[in-house]
C-alpha cells in the first residue's frame, strides 16, 4: 500500500484570544486586565494524503482551514497530536523539509514591491540554493505555462492583480516543490485569471506529481481541481472522501425542468403539488427525490402535453454552500 | 547552508534593496541632504555646550567629537540596515507576512535583519569615519595596526550592542504585535550617546551602564580612541556584546514558538 505523503493524527490546536466588552469602560478593562481564554480550533482531526493528491479543504471562515495547512507547513506548532509532511515534523521547518514544500496565500505576497518579479525570482533561486543557469530554465519553463513572460521586467506594483498572483506562484515554485499549500489562491481574481490559474495547477500537479493541499471559497476551484474534499466545521474534521460522493450524499434530489405546451398544462402542473423551483410562463423547473425520478416521470408524461424536459444536478455551489453554512455533511 | 552561499544571498540582498530604494531618486537626494544638516546641526549643538567651558565631565570639545563621530557611524549603520530591516518585523508580524520568511530554507534572523538597507545611511557613515580622521589629526592621535584593531573591535561591539537591543525589542511583538514605541525610546537613547557618560549624574550613569548600555555604545570606543580605555573596559564590551548577541537570538527562537501568524 502506497504510503502517505501528509499523515495526521489526532491534531489538536488552541489559542489564546482576548475579547473585548463595547465602550470605553470595556476598552479601558480590557487594557488593564485583559480576559483571555484558550480555544481549541483544531479538534482531534485524522487524516491522511499520498503523493499527487490534491486534496480541497471545505468549510466557512473561521472553520480551521487555515490553521490546518499552517500546521503542516510548519509555521504554527500544534497543542497535541502527531505529524509528519514528507517523512518530517512540520515545526522543526527543517532545511530540507522547506525546500520540500511551498506555502501561497492569495491574500499576503512575498514579491519585492518596487522591482520586477524576475528579481525576486533569482533572489529566491540563491535562497533554494538553485545555480543561475538552471534557475534561467525554470522560469523560463515556469513564465511559458503561465503565460507571464512579458511581465517578468515590469515592477510589481505596475501588474494586475492576475499577473501579480501568476507571478507570486512562479516564485513559490521555483524550487520545484513536492508539496503545495495553497490558501485561497485565486482569491480576488476575474473568471479568465481564474481559470487560468486551475489550469496551470492541473498541468503542474500531473507533470510533477506534486501533491496540492487547496483551500477556496471559490467552489469552482475545488469541483475542477479535487477528487478528494476535507470538510471542516467548528475545527472538527466532518467529512474526508470523494467529492462527488460528498455530493450525492448530501444533495439527494434533483431538478427537473419541463417546458409545456401550453399554458394550460403549466398552470395545471404548477398545481399538482410538486415542489417548484422556478417558474417563467410555460416553463417550471420542480425539486425531486433522486429515488422517485422514474414514477414522477412517468407520471408527468402521462397527465401533461410536454414539449421538452432537462433533468439536472442543483449547482454544486449551493450544495457546498449549504454544507459550509449549515454543516450538513 | 553554506557561509558562500550567505554571501550570495547577501549580494543580492543588497543590489535588489539598491534597486529599490533608487526607484524613488528624489526621497534618496532628500535622505542624503537630511544626513548632512543632521550632522551639522548635532556638531552645531556641541558647540554650543562648549561656548562657555573648556570641558564637560573631563571632555574637551576636541574629544567629545569622537563620541559625535562614532555616534553618527553608528547612527548610519542604524538608518541602513536597523531601521529599514528591524522595524519591519513588526509588520511581518502585524500582517502575517512573516510565514514567507520562516518558510525559506534559510536563517530566519539573518534574513529579517539584513534583507534590505536604506543607502543614505552609508553617507552617514562615510561622515562619521570623515569626522574621526579629522578627529585624529586634532587631537594628535598616533595610529598603528593595534590602535585600528581595538578601535574596529570596540565599534563592531557597538553595533552588536544596539542591533541585539533593537532586535530584542521587536521580537517582543510576537506576544505584544505593536512596540513601535519601545524602538524609538531605544533610538532616543542613542541620542544622549552623542555626550560623555561622565557628563551625567551617578545614577543616570549607572542606568545607562547597566539597564540601557550606552556606555558601551559610544563611550568605550570613544575612549579608545583617545588611549583612555582600561583593558577590562575593553574586555568588558567584547563579553557584553556577545551575551547580548547571543541572548537576542536564542530569545528570537525561543519567541517563533509562540508565533501564531495573522488570520487570513
């Protein structure tokens, strides 16, 4: 059996947060006596991933997502449980578990603001220790994929945020990295950019086998990129397996769009009793059970004059956004 | 890593931050002029203090030019690498940004100190060694290979001195996020460097001996230079120096683990 890449044992985190009463008695008691308390956002989470993974963390803000990926990069050391990332303990951030690994926050960058990206690109080479020439090739290679090769002369702050982003990546992967932790990557993006982006991340994670721990609000990220989904609520692990299963399991019904003939039919069908979605005119899209698709079918056809008829999955958005909101997993 | 591969780093640490800051020449051209009025005006002042006297606290005003001059070394080293460099741990720390720097492969606190200098410290610097020339030839100093050593070797304490208090300083922020003022209380300490110790009372003496060592920032070099310093002076910066070296980074790593980087 194919070992881990990433294994985590009963992993608990907590931290120390002050909170504050309103106002200026609140503000003056919480500047001399300050109230803290210890919360655990990390509850007793198990999981493993192997080589080429990638793996979609869910869950609403503040679920722990975060936290998690961390965790495993090294950068936060946990209250209890055990870990390894790459045969490694994160938190010792070992020389050559660091240039194992990379870390991309869609929300913080590391690029020299006032220079051309190329500069910090070769700055971050030295660090890897990686030779010129072949730190050359790598963004070469890099800059092609991502279609930034024009951008590499021009300051950092001149660039959209697009190119700005593509660039922060080709700095992150320089050093051709085993394992990549993405937190919200496309955060902030157009569609193109976007997509562009996922895009990239399949080529790179197919040619490299690199494994991709991915965390998005962007639902489309997650249904492009990862087979597998990690749901986290409340700092508890709810949910570790494929994410079409995810979906099946908490989505079991279906939408069904019928076109009538005429308007007759649709008021007629808009009365029957179904549950109805959406109406416009003749066409009314209702909600059924996944188990009853075959006799409600069947028993549509046969009391309506039907034109045309589409049976659809509801958007995965609002699947993953009832699990996000309401935790049903 | 290997120390050659620290000097590559280093290089480019340095030509990127050049670039950088030459990206703004006019904010340069003004940091240049403010460095020489500084100078001017702190030896302006000097004088003023000595208008009506031969010396204060045993110094003559030939003499307390050479605290002037290593104050403003120092006060250059400061403006080049502590300031742009030290300062800005407190924003890494504010902003998160410091996961990027603990992620390399590569010593943390060599990175954060040294990943950019400000030039318009190195003029400063470049007056302040002018000012200790010209200091030498006033007081009709004899220069030889061991009078260089101790003297580079007392400066270099210095420095070590004020970047490990400096550096200790903002390390504190893992816990307390905000101590820009504790810098710059620190900072003004510095001032008063640019006097003799022994132009202060016992008790002001003593607490910038023992709780904030200005003493062994400018005084001990001073006197150095003037062949004034006893031996266990001497011996007394070196060790200081590297307990405070010392102590600074252990309390950096001992810090890191409290870290727990900014939200996202």
């Amino acid at each position: 059996m194919e070992e881990n890449i990433i294994q985590v044992e009963n992993l608990s985190k907590s931290f120390d947060i002050s909170s504050k009463k309103p106002g200026l008695k609140g503000t003056l008691k919480h500047f001399f006596k300050r109230e803290t308390k210890s919360i655990e956002v990390i509850k007793n989470i198990n999981f493993g991933i192997k080589k080429g993974e990638i793996v979609g963390f869910l869950g609403a803000n503040g679920a722990g997502k975060t936290t998690i990926l961390k965790i495993l990069c090294g950068l936060i050391y946990p209250s209890q449980g055990k870990l390894s990332v790459a045969g490694n303990l994160p938190y010792k951030r070992r020389s050559n578990f660091l240039k194992n690994i990379t870390l991309i926050m869609g929300q913080k960058q590391q690029l020299i603001w006032d220079l051309p990206p190329i500069e910090s690109f070769y700055l971050n080479a030295a660090i890897y220790d990686i030779e010129k020439f072949e730190a050359k090739k790598r963004i070469k290679k890099l800059s092609d994929m991502l279609e930034i090769e024009d951008e590499l002369y021009i300051p950092v702050r001149k660039l959209s945020l697009g190119q700005r982003m593509k660039s922060e990546l080709l700095a992150a992967l320089i050093h051709k990295p085993n394992i990549l932790f993405l937190d919200e990557p496309t955060l902030g993006l157009d569609i193109n950019a976007q997509r562009n982006l996922r895009k990239f991340l399949q080529i790179y994670n197919k040619e490299t086998d690199a494994t991709i721990c991915l965390t998005s609000h962007y639902m489309k990220d997650i249904t492009s990129l990862c087979k597998r989904v990690i749901c986290i609520h409340e700092g508890c692990l709810t949910y570790d397996g494929k994410l079409e299963k995810l979906l099946k399991k908490i989505s079991p019904v279906k939408d069904i769009l019928i076109i009538c003939k005429t308007e007759k039919d649709a008021i007629e069908l808009r009365n029957s009793g179904f549950i109805i979605k959406n109406q416009n005119q003749k066409e009314i899209t209702i909600t059924i059970k996944k188990n009853s698709i075959k006799s409600t079918l069947k028993n549509i056809l046969n009391k309506f004059e039907i034109e045309d008829l589409y049976i659809n999955e509801p958007p995965v958005d609002e699947i993953i956004g009832n699990i996000l909101v309401k935790n049903k997993v | 890593m290997k120390i050659s591969n620290y000097i590559k780093i280093y290089s480019l640490f340095l030509s990127t931050s050049i670039a950088s800051e030459l990206e703004y020449k006019t904010n340069v051209i003004i940091d240049f002029i403010t460095a020489i009025l500084s100078l001017i005006g702190s030896i302006f002042l000097l004088t003023i203090f000595f208008q009506n006297t031969d010396n204060i606290g045993g110094w003559k005003f030939e003499q307390a030019l050479i605290i002037q001059g290593i104050y403003t070394i120092l006060n250059g080293i400061t403006n080049t690498w502590f300031n742009p460099n030290l300062t800005e741990i407190v924003k890494h720390i504010r902003e998160g940004t410091l996961d990027f720097i603990l992620l390399k492969p590569i010593d943390s606190q060599f990175f954060i100190s040294l990943k950019k200098i400000a030039p318009s410290g190195f003029l400063e610097i470049i007056l302040g060694f002018a000012l200790l020339i010209y200091c030498i030839k006033i007081n009709q100093i004899t220069i030889n290979l061991g009078f260089i050593i101790l003297c580079l070797t007392t400066l270099c304490c210095s420095v070590g001195i004020l970047y490990s208090l400096w550096f200790l300083i903002s390390t504190t922020t893992i816990w307390f996020v905000k101590t820009w003022n504790a810098t710059e209380v620190l900072r003004s300490f510095l001032y008063i460097g640019r006097f003799p110790l022994n132009s202060f009372s016992i008790s002001l003496r003593v607490f910038f001996s023992i709780f904030i060592p200005i003493a062994f920032i400018t005084t001990i070099p001073s006197e150095v230079f003037l062949g004034l310093a006893q031996l266990w002076e001497i011996l007394i910066e070196i060790v200081v120096s590297g307990i405070f070296l010392i102590v600074s980074r252990k309390f950096w790593f001992f810090a890191l683990k409290y870290y727990t980087s900014a939200s996202s």
